[in-house]
C-alpha cells in the first residue's frame, strides 16, 4: 500500500506541476495516468501483493476526487457515475481474482 500511495503522490505533485507551467500535453499524460491508477487500484493492489480488499476505501475516496478533479472542481450529482465506475471495477477486480492465480504450464 505504501508504494500505491507514493507512487499516486509523486503523480499528483507531477500533475500539479505541469498544470502550473502550461504543459499540456505531459499534463494530459499524467491525468491518464492517475486516472488509471485510481480506476484500476485493486488490481494494482493485487500486481504489488497487497490484498485486493484492502483497495475498497481508497478507491472511493480516490474515484469521488477523481469526478471532483474532472467536473472542473465542483460538487454535483455527476461525481456519483466515477464512484460507481470505480466500484464496477473494484467489483470485477475482486471476482476475477477470488480463484487466485492461473495455473503455470508445465511442459508435458
């Protein structure tokens, strides 16, 4: 979880910095990135070894700033649609992953 969290920081300073100095496109970049990060957390929890349920809260704190950043900084109905987003994923996240890990072909 620590490394999710610093990894989504340093993004979120990155962000912030291209936003100050006019870079569009690196901010767009970035913003993808995020937006990746915040939609897909259980699976990345999964990718780092964390447990997938562990990704429940943060994703919906981290999906209702996402609709906040998205729908120019303000509080409306419309935040609701990048949480429900966020928990269809975290959703299908956790069922396709409740059989745990593939098995390994092992030649013959």
């Amino acid at each position: 979880m620590l490394y999710y969290g610093l990894t989504y920081l340093f993004l979120f300073v990155l962000h912030i910095f291209a936003a100050a100095n006019d870079f569009r496109v690196f901010f767009r970049i970035i913003a993808t990135m995020i937006t990746l990060q915040t939609l897909f957390i259980g699976l990345i929890f999964n990718r780092i070894g964390e447990n997938v349920t562990h990704a429940r809260i943060p994703m919906l704190v981290l999906s209702t700033g996402l609709g906040y950043a998205y729908l120019d900084m303000s509080f409306t109905f419309e935040i609701i649609y990048f949480v429900i987003l966020g928990v269809l994923i975290q959703y299908g996240t956790e069922k396709g992953l409740k059989y745990g890990k593939r098995a390994e072909n092992n030649n013959g």
